[in-house]
C-alpha cells in the first residue's frame, strides 16, 4: 500500500478510468469527480458526482474532498470538445469550456494545496490536447486546452519550492468517446486518419496512462512545467482530424 490519495477529474471513462485503475493497482486511494460514477468497485476508489461545468458545485466538492482527505495527486482530466467552425463559434463556449479545463482545476487545487505543501509533496497534472497547437473546428477547445499549458507552467514555478510538481500530457488522436464523437467509430475517415499519423496507428488509453504514471511518480521529481505530446508525432506535423 502506499499513502497516496489521487483526485481524478473525469475517471468514470477512457483516460481518467484507465489511470484509475493503474493508480489502484498500485495502492493509491482515487477519487473520482464527474457526472457519472465508474464501473469499477473497489474499496479504495470513491465518486463524487460534480458537474465541472458548475462552479458552486467544484467548489462544494473541493471543501468536501479537502476536508475528508489528504490528497498527493490531482489530475485535471475532464474534458468537453464543443466543435465549431469560427463563423458558429460563440464567446459563450470559450466561458464554458474555460470553467471546465481552467476555472474547476483552479477552484479543486487551491483546495488541496494546504495539505500538499505540509507534505512538502504533490503532484499535479492536466489532460491537455494536441489541439493545443491548432485544430480546425477548436476554437474555444484549443483556446483553453493551450490556456492549461501557461497556467501548468505558472503553477510549477510558483509551486517547485514546495515539492510539488506541474505538467501536462497533451493526446493527440486517442480512440475515446470524445474522439468518437467526431470521428465516427470504426468509419473510413477513422482509418484513414490512422494512416496519416506518423506511427501508423491511433492512440489507445493506455498510451495516454503510461504518460501520467511517469509524471506521478515520486521519482519525477526534477520534471515540472513540461508538456508532453503523446500523440503519434502529429505534433511535429500537420494532421487535420
């Protein structure tokens, strides 16, 4: 068992659901924040059900989980892909989509720093996107994702002094709900995209949970600020989705 409690945004599916259970297998405790519960029963993974939308709603379940836990790790994963070309974009989806990736991560980890920086520990990391860097369709998407990149690096600065670390694992193409609600799932366009990606092949889960566990062991203690693609190599190139 280890004394680690991981706060998971958004561990009821795909990515956050796959690095609960690779967390849980190595005897953390997880907490998962999100609209749904998770599949998986285990006796040290708890849900919460929050709208990260709602920012009363994150602000409650921060000074609950504050209260109740001491938690080491917090991992922003939640994330919404509201798609529209410029001319349908609306400033309301930059307000929305900025609550979700920027504004929620803030309420949740001025709540568990207290006890972060009396353990002279913490590790805290973004779901982050290629899409940071540009994808048609991404306004408001790739605005606040690419926002996650300068508020990492903020934190990791402010935060370094204390033992707490800061990064984000930005996915490129990864086979997950969100990216099925684009590309349809198991389509002509999904295979085709799969051959214009440098690796020849579409990111799983997995591929994205292996990134975070480097980042969320002790160990990784000289990494802070950095933004790691995990993404194919369509971060060197130009892929359009």
């Amino acid at each position: 068992m280890t004394d680690f409690t991981a706060v998971i945004t958004g561990a009821s599916k795909g990515i956050g659901a796959d690095l609960a259970d690779k967390l849980l297998e190595r005897g953390y405790r997880v907490i998962n924040l999100s609209r749904s519960a998770p599949e998986r029963g285990d006796a040290r993974l708890m849900s919460i059900d929050c709208d990260l939308l709602d920012a009363g709603a994150v602000k409650d379940a921060a000074q609950r989980i504050a209260a109740e836990h001491e938690v080491t790790h917090f991992v922003h994963n939640a994330g919404l892909i509201w798609a529209n070309l410029v001319e349908e974009a609306k400033p309301e989806d930059i307000t929305g989509l900025a609550q979700l990736h920027l504004g929620s991560a803030l309420t949740l980890l001025q709540a568990f720093l207290p006890a972060m920086k009396a353990r002279k520990f913490g590790r805290v990391m973004f779901n982050g996107s290629r899409a940071a860097l540009g994808v048609p369709t991404r306004t408001a998407y790739s605005a606040t994702k690419a926002g996650m990149i300068g508020m990492a690096r903020t934190w990791a600065l402010e935060l370094a002094p204390h033992g707490i670390t800061v990064n984000v694992v930005a996915p490129g193409p990864i086979q997950t709900d969100n990216f099925w609600g684009i590309i349809p799932k198991g389509s002509a366009r999904e295979a085709e995209l799969a051959t214009r990606i440098p690796v020849g092949r579409l990111g799983s889960v997995d591929d994205v949970s292996n990134a975070f566990l480097f980042f969320c062991d002790p160990a990784s203690s000289f990494v802070t600020g950095q933004t790691l693609y995990v993404c194919g190599g369509t971060s060197i190139g130009m892929v359009t989705l």
